[in-house]
C-alpha cells in the first residue's frame, strides 16, 4: 500500500535524532508530517556519559516520540530502501512523501549512543554498565577523541579512586583541527584528575572481552607497554547509517558513505529530497551542526510549500567545541572568541545540565490518548 495525504504536502523524515526532531517540530503546522524512527524515544546523547556515571539521568534524556509532533504521525519502523521520494519500511510499509529528509544519523560504540532499540531496554543497558564500572578497579578508554576525554573526566568526577588509562594511537589528544591551547589545558585538567595517557603508539589488538562489561583486560602497544583494566570502554567508531539508500541516492554517496548535499542541503541531484546531520557530508559529526541543519532545511521546506521567501544556504561552522571533564570542568574553542573556554566557562553552557533543557523543550505535545 502507498500512502500519501492530499490535504497538505506530505513530508517524511527519516530518523528522529537533533536534526530530524527538529525538522518535523517546525514542521508540523504546516505539513503533513511522518517521523520514522526505530526507537520508541529520542535519546540525548548529549548526556548520555553523565548517566552512565550517574543513572539517575536516565529519565531526563528519553523523550518519547509520541511527545513530539501536535498534528503529524510518529511510526516506530525503519527505512530498509529509498529511492528518490519512494520509501520501504521494514514493515512493508511504503511512503511516497513530497518531501523526504534523510536523518538517520550515525552509529557509535556505547554508552556514547544507545545499542539497544528501546528506552527501557537501552535504560538497563546503562544500569549493568553502571553497575559493572562501580565494581571496576582499573579502566581502560581506548580513544582519546572528544568521548574519550569526556568519559574519563565523567568516571574520574564520580569515581576518583578508579584508575583510568587513556590510550590512543595519537601522539596528542583531541585530533583535528584545533588550537594546541585546547589540547594542553585538557591535558592539564586530565592530570590534575589523575588519569593516565598512553599516547602515540596502538593496540597490538583490541581487548578480547566485550567493552562495557566487568572482565579482565590485558592488552599491549606496539611500543611494548602492558595495559591492565577490569573493564574497558571503546570510544572511537562513527559510522554514517546509509545503508538503506537505493539507486540515485546512494549514488549520491561519497568514498566516505556520507550523502553529498548542495548548500540548501538537498541530495545531490534531487529537488525535494534533503540530507542532514551525520550522514550529511554538510559539516562534522556534532549534534549542535544537526539541529542547526534541520531547522534550516525545515524553514526552506516551509518557504517552497507557503511561497514565502527563498531557500536559505547552509553555512559550515566555523571550528568549535566544547569537552565537559565533569560537571565542573573542561575546556573549550567557541567562534568569536579569543583564547579557549576555561572550566568555568564549559561548566556554565553544557558541563552542569549537558543541555537538558534544550531537547526536552522539543517533546511538548500533549500524550496521546491510549499511547502506549
């Protein structure tokens, strides 16, 4: 069966991440909006170290999707293959929208992102993590990007008589490109923390236990140092979700697997046909970039349906972030600003509520009646 409303455009977003949740909300008085996600909650993954370490955040950072949209449909199912305008769920379902954004974002290791389906399943899942990070002496991060560093001042914060090693191939924290400053003050802030960094050299091997769980770990370097934990968390990994993507849109793929956008972020070679957030090769992997996509891509949707005003181009953003070590601690590199965010300064943006507020505001519609 295909289903299209004719009362007004039908748009479809496909995935319910910071870009896609915030596309279908500004959305959703002007269209007839389907939100596609195989969860039943939108997660903030923003905060989702701050609950490991403290699972008493869980219940702040599941939204239900049902708590989204006023007037449009939430359907907890999955792309399986699109083409162009055409989409197939997992269900059989089928969905010929007149506009389609794709924003199924990206997979990581947990706990950064969830592996579990469902709120409540993926809730467990961070209680026995929990529960086997307590129980832990020695812990291993292998990774030293942002979740690395965010995850050691996360345990050093709420366990600090745990012993955290920081292991990358990197000889530096934090690759990419960012002022030296950043890294020497997250350096500073990590050794005052007491974690160690075992830089510049990789893995033999990876740890044969699975990560998050309570086991030995026994792995070495290339360099020869031995490396002992109780358990071990991998904090390296993104992978852009495209699979779904059939015939002209995955054509659009670059070597990477990202989908190739113009600056109005539409697929390359596609009219009504968008890609925003992690699986946009628009700007990083950042859930600020995504949201700021989406309301873009949002607001020149509703200019192509109202007639009012022209499309407005996507600006990439100039070098930014900010790495919370903890609720008091971090450092960060904010555009128009001279010299790096201090503690304080990471403290008082994400460090103390990791911006909470800001998704929870989103999932403000009334509970439908009968919802499970």
């Amino acid at each position: 069966m295909v289903e299209n409303a004719a009362a007004r455009p039908s748009v479809v977003v496909l995935g319910g991440g910071y870009g896609g949740s915030k596309a279908a909300k500004v959305l959703d008085d002007v269209a007839d909006v389907t939100l596609v996600d195989p969860s039943d909650a939108f997660m903030h993954n923003v905060a989702a170290l701050r609950a490991l370490v403290q699972p008493d955040w869980l219940d702040q950072i599941y939204l239900p999707y049902r708590r989204l949209l006023n007037h449009g449909r939430f359907l907890r199912d999955r792309a399986v293959a699109v083409d162009g305008r055409q989409v197939t769920l997992a269900s059989g379902q089928r969905l010929e929208p007149d506009y389609l954004i794709l924003a199924t974002g990206s997979s990581y290791p947990f706990p950064a992102k969830s592996d579990v389906p469902d709120a409540e399943g993926s809730k467990a899942r961070t209680r026995d993590a929990h529960a086997a990070l307590a129980g832990a002496d020695r812990v291993l991060l292998v990774g030293a990007g942002p979740v690395g560093l965010e995850l050691a001042g996360e345990i050093k914060t709420s366990f600090p008589g745990k012993h955290v090693i920081l292991a990358d191939v990197s000889p530096d924290i934090l690759p990419g490109a960012y002022d030296q400053e950043l890294r020497d003050e997250l350096r500073r802030q990590l050794g005052e923390l007491g974690v160690e960094l075992k830089l510049g050299s990789p893995l033999r091997e990876l740890p044969s236990a699975p990560p998050a769980t309570a086991a030995p770990v026994a792995v070495a370097t290339e360099a020869g140092d031995k490396l002992t934990a109780d358990i071990w968390f991998r904090c390296f990994g993104v992978t852009p979700r495209t699979g779904y993507l059939r015939g002209s849109l995955a054509g659009a793929l670059d070597a990477r697997g990202y989908v190739q956008v113009d600056e109005h972020l539409r697929v390359k070679g596609q009219d009504r046909v968008f890609a925003i957030g992690d699986i946009a090769d628009a700007d990083l992997n950042m859930a600020g970039f995504a949201g700021a996509q989406g309301e873009l891509v949002a607001a020149n949707i509703r200019a192509l349906i109202t007639g009012d005003g022209e499309p407005a181009a996507y600006e990439r953003w100039p070098t930014v972030i900010l790495v919370p070590l903890g609720p008091e601690g971090g450092a960060g590199q904010l555009p128009g600003q001279d010299g790096i965010a201090g503690p304080e300064m990471a403290a008082e943006i994400k460090g103390r509520t990791m911006l909470v507020e800001r998704s929870a505001a989103l999932f403000d519609a009334p509970d439908p009646a009968g919802a499970a």
